[in-house]
C-alpha cells in the first residue's frame, strides 16, 4: 500500500514525522508537504507560479522527503502525479497542531490536501490535535495508522475522507471514538494592524471559536475527550427546492423578460 503523507504545517515540524513514523508500519510511506507552514489555504492550488520540488533528509531511513514551495493540494498533486513509487492508496495529512472543526475543514489546508485526494477518489484522512501548543502526537498517529490498516484490509473501502480530530490528552485519557458531523459555530477573526511608514499592512489572526455543543458533533466530541471522525464529501449543494427559490426563478424570469 503506497501512502503519501502530508500536512499545512511544514516539513519541519514533529506532527508530520510522528504520523510518518507510525504508519511505516502499515504501508509505504512518502513524505510530500510544503517547505514552510501553510495553514488556511485550504485546498488551493499554486495555478500561477512554477512549484519548487526538493528532496531532503528524511528524519526516518528509509522514507522518501519531500520538500514543496506550494500548498498542501500541490503537494498531494505532485505525489499522485509522480513522485510516490506507485499509484497512491492513501493520502494522510498531518499531524495538525490545532483542530479542525466544523466550517474550519473548508479552510484548512490539512483537510484541503485530503480534499484533493478526494477529487481523485483516492481515500485520505486529515488528522488534529485539538490545541495550538505542546500537542501530544502519539494518540494521533496510533489512531491514523489504525484506520490506515483498516484501508489496507480492505474493511473501510471507496473514496473516503475522514477528518479526524483528536483532543490532546495522553491515550489512557480518551474516553471514546465517535463519528461525528461539523459544529455549528464561527471564528471570531481580528484585524491587527502593523506599524509601517508606508503601506498599512494587517494580521488576519484566527481569533476565538464559538461552537454549539450539540450532541454528535466534531466540537462535542472534542468536550467528552472523544475521537471524532467525521466523514466528509465534496457536494456542497444546499437543499434546491426551498420555497424562496421558486420565487427567485418566478422574479429572474419575469425580471429577464423585462
Ligand atoms: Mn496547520
């Protein structure tokens, strides 16, 4: 099983190694991620500039590394266009340090990478740690590799995303797994602005979120230290036969007709 491992945290940082680390022991592991953190991008895709592919010293022997100047989608794309060994299996994306909740997977890029997998039908997960400082990797990475082996064995089949987020406290303290859908909730996003003698320039920071903590969803998952994982897909179609449609065709039509 050919496995490509990425992440919007950069090639340097300890979450992507511990994920790497864990699933040598389920399939064949590329490492494939951008050179530098890349967190937010969702699933965009470097369209306008050429992308810089270079290999560097694996922290594991034997595991190919992988260096991108792009995106976590660039990365998934260059692995499945060529530079894994073979067709890819399975793409897993992380360890983040921070979690993925609700509306948050359309911006993240960890969850952007597996998105791109998706649109290929290739399985993927997107795995989180639930907080922004010192996670704890190893729950993470002892939960993709099992999921990864259920891949494998053929027991999970089809083109499936899952968006695993994990609450960052040690194995011996999580108290279940659920399967999840996204919270209901919001960022609350600031603007900071940065001293400059010419042009204003501002931080966009990912401010406080604020999640209804209805039962069953990734954000009540993470309250009852639950796993949660969440199965995602592309249609991001609302319901079209709502009421106020019809009168947006009944007005557009009447409208064009002049
Ligand atoms: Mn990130």
């Amino acid at each position: 099983m050919n496995i490509v491992v990425t992440n919007d945290d950069g090639l340097h940082t300890s979450g992507i190694w511990a994920l790497a680390r864990a699933l040598c022991a389920v399939g064949h592991v590329t490492v494939v991620a951008p050179d530098r953190e890349q967190s937010g991008v969702g699933m965009g895709i470097s369209f306008t500039r050429p992308v810089k592919v270079e290999e560097m010293v694996s922290r594991i022997e034997g595991v190919k590394a992988l260096a991108v100047e792009g995106t976590p989608a660039d990365a998934v794309i260059l692995a499945v266009q060529g530079f894994s060994p073979g067709p890819v299996d399975l793409v897993v994306s992380g360890i983040n340090e921070g979690a993925n909740l609700g509306q948050n997977v359309l911006v993240s890029g960890t969850v952007g990478a597996c998105f791109q997998a998706h649109f290929w039908n290739i399985p993927a997960i997107a795995v989180s740690v639930a907080t922004l400082k010192g996670a704890q990797f190893d729950p993470a990475a002892q939960t993709a590799a099992h999921l990864a082996t259920l891949f494998r064995d053929g027991v999970l089949t089809g083109p499936l995303l899952l968006n695993v987020n994990l609450p960052n406290v040690p194995l011996a303290e999580i108290k279940g797994v659920s399967i999840t859908r996204l919270a209901k909730g919001k960022y609350f996003d600031t603007l900071e602005k940065v001293p400059s003698h010419k042009h204003d320039y501002y931080w966009l920071a990912r401010g406080k979120s604020e999640w209804a903590m209805d039962e069953g969803t990734d954000a009540w998952a993470m309250k009852q230290k639950h796993i949660s994982i969440t199965p995602l897909h592309m249609d991001l179609t609302a319901e079209t036969n709502a009421p106020h449609l019809d009168e947006v065709l009944t007005r557009l039509r009447a409208g064009l007709r002049g």
